[in-house]
C-alpha cells in the first residue's frame, strides 16, 4: 500500500512579522502539513521563524530544510532543538545537510571544507545531537537528513526519520539535474543501505520539486527548461523528479507515478509556488 502524501512548503522570502505569520496561516490552509525555512544567509533565521509559524498556525510542523551543518556546534544547536521543541509544543522536525554554497561560508568567515569533510561534520552533528538529545523516539524530534551521496545516504540510512533526495549533484561549481533513471540507482542505492542498517521501519522519502507550472500548454513549459538542463536530452526532460509541470490533473498524475516509481511521498515546494500547487494537494487528497 503506498504512503499518503505529505506537503511542505518552504519559506525563503523575509518579511515584517505580520507578513511572515500571514504566510504562515495561508500555508496551512491551503493543506501543507509542513512549514520548513532553509538556513541560507540573506533568508529567514530558521529558529524564530518557526517559534513564529508555530504560533501562526495550528495543525502543521515545522522544521529546517536544511540545516548547514557547518555553520553549527552540535551543543549549541542541540540548545537551539531543545527551546524550540518546547516553544512549538513539540512540532519541530530538524533536517540537517552537509551544505554546499561557498560564497556563504566565506562571508560568514567559516572554512568551506572539502565534499568529504564537509559529510564528517555532518556525521559529528548527527551522533552528537543523538548523544545530547538522546535517539529514541520522543526523545530527540525527527530527523531528516538531505543530500545525494552514498556517504550522506548511509548516514541517513542509519538515523533520519525521512530521507531528502535533492534531485541534483554539486559538481564544478554548479549543480547538476538528475535524470530519473539516475534517481532510481539514487533511491536503490538508499534502500540497500537501510537493509543493511536493518531499521526497524524505512524512513519516508522527500523531494523537493524546484519548479512547478500549473499550465495548459506542458510542451511549451518544458521547453523553457531546457537551457539550464543541456546535460540531458529533450526526450529526458518531461521525466524529471524535480519538475511538476502541466494542468492541476496531469502534475497530480505524475507524482502518483513517482510515488509508485521511486517511493516518494513526502513533497517539498518554495513559498513562490506555493499557491500554484494549492489545487494539486486538493486533487491528491480528493482520490
């Protein structure tokens, strides 16, 4: 039996505190059942924003997508999860990643770590937030861990509640799409992992789609995508996991597919499309 459907929006624009909340409280009724906020400089301090969408709303949870483990201590975060679990009323969910932007780390003054030390602090923050806050469940809040790399997927594999697949690769310092064949190696290779860490229950798997086209005219959607994909094929590009693109019945149809596909059923979008998908939730909860 599949998995419901579980919608987050992301928050990335700042605004006055009445703004913010606004936003909030439209999220939830349009049928989000997460308000996350990323930890990219220029955008929302992830912590007070969710103590806000918290205290804006009332059904959804909250939670970072995600943390830059670098720019964090785990004791001082493991200080941050704990207040804002009790300020939330215990509707925080912590996703954590290894981080990617440099420019960021440079103008915050924090060494930008080579790809592979960058998956060990990541690993440090993971097993010290465990040893602070305790692993079991209840104890600390749930965990998702984002990335793509076999390194990042066995530690996620091992600990996170919910796996977020990216949908691209970090590369010669520009981001790479993936095609769905290589989505599929992408989730395979997860699975393996979590068998041989013989988890008592699979994690849920997320993806956040980075476009989405409510629109009558798919064909011609797609093809302004193609320039930022010359990597792949024209044949590829329909078939994307991060796009959803085409009338509210035919993007509500594709991620049924993916969902039977790939396993995915927990969504992610940006707060700029979170009105245009509104009516897809609807159309998937109504069926």
């Amino acid at each position: 039996m599949a998995s419901p459907f579980r919608f987050a929006a992301s928050m990335l624009t700042p605004g006055t505190g009445e703004e913010w909340r606004a936003r909030c409280r439209r999220a939830e009724e349009l049928g989000y059942d997460r308000i996350l906020v990323p930890d990219h400089l220029g955008m929302p301090a992830p912590f007070p924003a969710l103590v806000a969408a918290a205290e804006a709303t009332t059904l959804p949870r909250v939670g970072t997508f995600v943390l830059n483990a670098g720019f964090w201590n785990p004791v001082l975060l493991a200080r941050e999860v704990t207040t804002t679990v009790a300020l939330t009323g215990g509707r925080l969910d912590l996703g954590l990643g290894a981080g990617y932007v440099r420019e960021e780390h440079e103008r915050a003054g924090i060494d930008f770590l080579p790809p592979g030390r960058r998956v060990d602090h990541l690993t440090r923050v993971v097993e010290e937030l465990e040893r602070i806050l305790g692993s079991a469940e209840g104890d600390r809040p749930p965990l998702l861990i984002g990335g793509n790399g076999d390194r990042v997927l066995r530690l996620a594999a091992r600990h996170a509640d919910v796996m977020a697949f990216t949908g691209g690769r970090t590369g010669s310092g520009r981001v790479e799409v993936l095609s769905a064949e290589e989505m599929d190696e992408r989730v395979a290779t997860y699975r393996r992992f979590e068998k041989e860490a013989d988890r008592l229950a699979p994690a849920e798997l997320n993806l956040l789609l980075q476009r989405v086209v409510v629109t009558d005219d798919r064909a011609a959607a797609m093809a302004e995508f193609l320039p930022y994909v010359s990597h792949l094929s024209e044949e590829e590009v329909p078939d994307l996991p991060l796009l959803a693109v085409g009338t509210v019945r035919e993007i509500a149809d594709q991620l049924r597919e993916r969902r039977e596909r790939y396993g995915i059923s927990s969504l992610t979008v940006m707060d700029n499309a979170m009105e245009a998908f509104g009516p897809v939730i609807e159309e998937l909860r109504s069926r």
